[in-house]
C-alpha cells in the first residue's frame, strides 16, 4: 500500500512541476505509475489534480504581473494591450483548454493571468484539457501495453 502512495505522491509532483516552466514531462511519470501496477482509476484523477494546481500556480504568477511593466519595460502602447485584451476576450476560452499543450501552454497560462482572465473560467476550460490529454494518454499506455 505505502508503495501504491509513493508511486501517486511521485506522480502527482511530476505532473504539478510539468505545469511550470520545468521541462519535465508528466506524461512519463504517468506512464511509470500504470506500468508499476497503479490502477488508471486512480492515476488520472492525481496527475490531472497535479497538472491542473501546477497550471494554475502559473497562472497565478501572471496575475502578479503588472500592465505598468508592459508599458514601461516592454514598450507596448495602451492600444496594443487593449487590442490583446480583445483577443484574449475572444480567444481566452480556447488558449486555456489548450494549456496542456507542451512548451505553449505554460505561456498561455501566464499570459492569460496576466491579461486577468477569469480565473473560474480559466481553471475549469484547462482542467478539461487537461483531464482529456490523460485520459487519451492513458488509453494509448494500455494499448501499447496490451
């Protein structure tokens, strides 16, 4: 048993890590679970808790940020940040659902928290994402395994 809690303990910190701007991959910890025995039942719902809290850390982050930066380091004009809250307003529902995209999707996070997109509208649409991309994950490992 204290073996099976290691081995989700593990991957729920490898998935929360991947979600940073770590270049670790979930995916291989995931697969390291179902192959040590851990049943896919309970390995979706730890590394989809992981990713999702590790996603939202950096989204958090984001939110830190300060549009002030934008204008003064960045030099970007009220009208571009303007037309970017558009896009964002636009687009935003999309770009969070594909946060769980590799490289991309820590980015997207940041730049949605930045952009102060709501955060309940954030989390569930790249929790989806998320739950989804383990999910095929773990139906192509037993697959392979089979």
């Amino acid at each position: 048993m204290w073996v099976t809690v290691s081995i989700l303990a593990a991957l729920f910190w490898a998935a929360f890590l991947a979600a940073t701007v770590l270049p670790l991959s979930s995916e291989a910890a995931l697969s390291a679970a179902l192959a040590a025995g851990v049943p896919a039942a309970w390995c979706l719902p730890v590394a989809t808790l992981g990713n999702v809290l590790g996603s939202g850390t950096t989204f958090w982050l984001g939110r830190c940020g300060k549009m002030e930066w934008l204008r003064s380091c960045c030099r970007v004009s009220a009208e571009e940040i303007e037309t970017a809250r558009k896009r964002i307003g636009r687009y935003g529902g999309v770009a969070a659902f594909l946060c769980f995209l590799p490289l991309l999707g820590d980015g997207v996070a940041i730049a949605l928290g930045f952009m102060r997109y709501p955060a309940g509208r954030f989390f569930g649409l790249m929790a989806l994402g998320k739950l989804l991309r383990y999910l095929v994950w773990i139906i192509l490992h037993q697959a392979v395994a089979a």
